[in-house]
C-alpha cells in the first residue's frame, strides 16, 4: 500500500471541492484549478477530507495512487494558500524590473528579456536582483521560474546567471589557476 496514497486530504475551511467522476475541480481565494486524472482511480469526499483509492493492486494502480494524491493536495494547498519560487540574479547589470504585470529583465544581452506573466501568475520584484514567481499552481509556478531560469543558468567560473534561492552553484578555478 502506498504510504502517501492512503493518507486523507484535509480541505481547510472556504475551499470549494467538487469532484465529478475522475475530474476534481478545487476554488478557493488564491483562484481555481481543475484537473482530470487517471479512470483506474477512485476519488471520493467524505466529510471534509478527500480520499483517493485503487481498485486493485495492478502495475498501473500502484503508479498512479501515491500521484494522485500528491496532486489533489498541492491544488488543495495552491488554491488556499498558494505556492512561489524566489529568484536570484548574479552578475554585473543584471536586474529585472516589472513592466505592468510583465517582467522585464536586463540579462547582458544588447537588448533587454521580457517576460509575459501567463494566466493565474504574478511576478514580484522586491529589489532589482530578485524576483518572486508566485501563483495557486505548483505545477505551473515550477515551469515559469524554469523557463525565467533558462535565459541564464548560473556558471561555474564567475557565478554569473539567474539561480533559486538557496541554490549552490559550485565554483571551478580558472586555467590560470590549474597549472601543471
């Protein structure tokens, strides 16, 4: 039995659930996210809590009950209090700034990266070597911060880029310092 499939989802107070079939569609203040999910899988509400079962003890069913889950709970936990990803920008003359809801971003090109901000996320900028992605979908806050970090990964030799906060970027000496 998965450990984490068998565990019941709490739905905190003013989180509207509803599920229909394999559809589960969860609002709450931070917004609305509706997702479909594997037939093999049995999703049922009692009281205040969801519980997510497996017909049997198939492959498939195995797979797919700890996921299912997990993914229940992170729309749960998105649409109450949200998720965010911070991050940071190293470099001489990196810094972003917002532009309306976009983000706009001075990365040592010739010319500057905007970013538009996709539905039901919002970017915060509150110095100008930091940003904040933030939004009700892990999913979703996870790719954006990704796709922001791809315009610069961090190097190894000066530690030049954008990275996540806490992230340890491991530093190589240069071939001046390598010798023989």
């Amino acid at each position: 039995m998965s450990r984490i499939g068998k565990q019941p989802i709490t739905v905190p107070a003013g989180i509207d659930v509803t599920i229909d079939g394999t559809t589960v569609t969860v609002k709450g203040p931070k917004g609305e996210l509706t997702r479909s999910f594997p037939e093999i899988m049995i999703i049922k509400r009692e009281g205040d809590e969801i519980i997510v079962e497996r017909p049997d003890d198939s492959r498939e069913a195995k797979a797919y009950h700890g996921l299912v889950r997990t993914l229940i709970a992170n729309m749960v936990e998105g649409t109450s209090n949200g998720f965010s990803k911070k991050l940071q920008l190293v470099g001489v003359g990196y810094r972003a700034a917002l532009k309306g809801k976009d983000l706009e971003m001075q990365l040592g090109f010739s010319h500057p990266v905007l970013v538009e901000a996709p539905e039901n996320i919002t970017f915060e900028v509150p110095s100008q070597t930091e940003i904040i992605v933030s939004g009700p979908s892990k999913e979703q806050v996870g790719q954006v911060a990704a796709n922001i970090r791809k315009w610069r990964k961090p190097e190894p030799y000066k530690g030049k880029g954008i990275r996540y906060e806490g992230e340890f970027v491991r530093r190589k000496l240069g071939k001046a310092a390598k010798g023989d």
